[in-house]
C-alpha cells in the first residue's frame, strides 16, 4: 500500500487545486468553476469555515497530489467521504490510502460511527476505492444526484468504526 499524508490546504496549493479542476471529470464538481487563483483559494477557504467537514491536502512523496474530505457530518455521527486526486496519480493506490486515512481520522478525532461514501454507478474505479478502502457496498440510490440538470445514480458505501 502506497503511504501518504494527510495536512491542511495551504495559499501554496492553489496551481494543485486549478490542475484538478481543469481534468474534464472535476469540471462538474464544485458548486462553481475553479480556473482561477481566487476560486482557488475560495475553494479552500471554505472547507475552513465549516463545523460538519473537514478537507485535507493528500502528501504523496512529498508532493500534493489530491483532496479527502469528510462532510455533512450530523448529530447521528455520520459523514460523508469524497476524495479526488491528479490524473498523474491516479491508478496508484492513493485515493485508497487517502480513504483509509481520513476514516481512522474521522473515527479517532471526531468520534464519528459511520462514514458513507458514494460514486456515480458507472464509475468502476471510484467503486473499487471505496471496496479497498473498507466501505462496504450497501446499494443503488436512484437518480441521488444531480449535476448540470442531468440525473445520476450512485452506489453507496459505508463503513462503521466497528468494522
């Protein structure tokens, strides 16, 4: 399993933010574009002044190379995972160890008991993030969300501090 870190955003990750957003399958990821260093910075600036989430850069050698985030989280010590990672670092193991990492972080530091995790159903890697990671598949939630007024699918997965 490939080791990666896990530390806040900083004003000096603002050209790793705009590199993932430029890749065509983040463009419909954020509530707005992020192409410029404002946007950026606004994007993480935001994660900052949430009390039901929390963002983290994900360090791979050295080098920032994705986000993992816990989000929503509400009064039943629920939240849920998302993650993202550069199209160079793809394919390598890191969003799973990103997963990981942000799970035992969630359980430990926020004393959250379940952590749910979702992906469009077509999407076969994000699918096999999630298994890796440990979050078990729990079913098909039909047309959950919704990007540029197209309806998707998504398979949901959760994992339990007990598991």
């Amino acid at each position: 399993m490939i080791d990666v870190e896990l530390r806040g955003w900083s004003p000096d990750d603002v050209q790793v933010v705009l590199a993932a957003f430029r890749s065509p399958d983040m463009a419909d990821q954020a509530a707005r574009p992020i192409d410029t260093p404002r946007a950026a910075l606004e994007w993480m600036g935001l994660w900052g002044f949430r009390d039901d989430a929390q963002a983290f850069a994900v360090v791979c050698n050295g080098e920032v190379v994705g986000n993992v985030a816990v989000s929503d989280i509400d009064a039943h010590d629920t939240g849920w995972v998302s993650y993202w990672t550069l199209p160079r670092a793809r394919g390598r193991g890191v969003a799973v160890a990103a997963a990981r990492k942000v799970a035992e972080w969630a359980f430990r530091e926020r004393g959250l008991f379940r952590l749910e995790l979702w992906h469009r159903l077509g999407n076969r890697a994000s699918c096999a993030v999630a298994t890796r990671a440990g979050f078990l598949s729990e079913g098909i939630e039909r047309a959950k969300l919704n990007y540029g007024g197209v309806r998707y699918d998504v398979e949901r997965h959760a994992r339990l501090a007990t598991d």
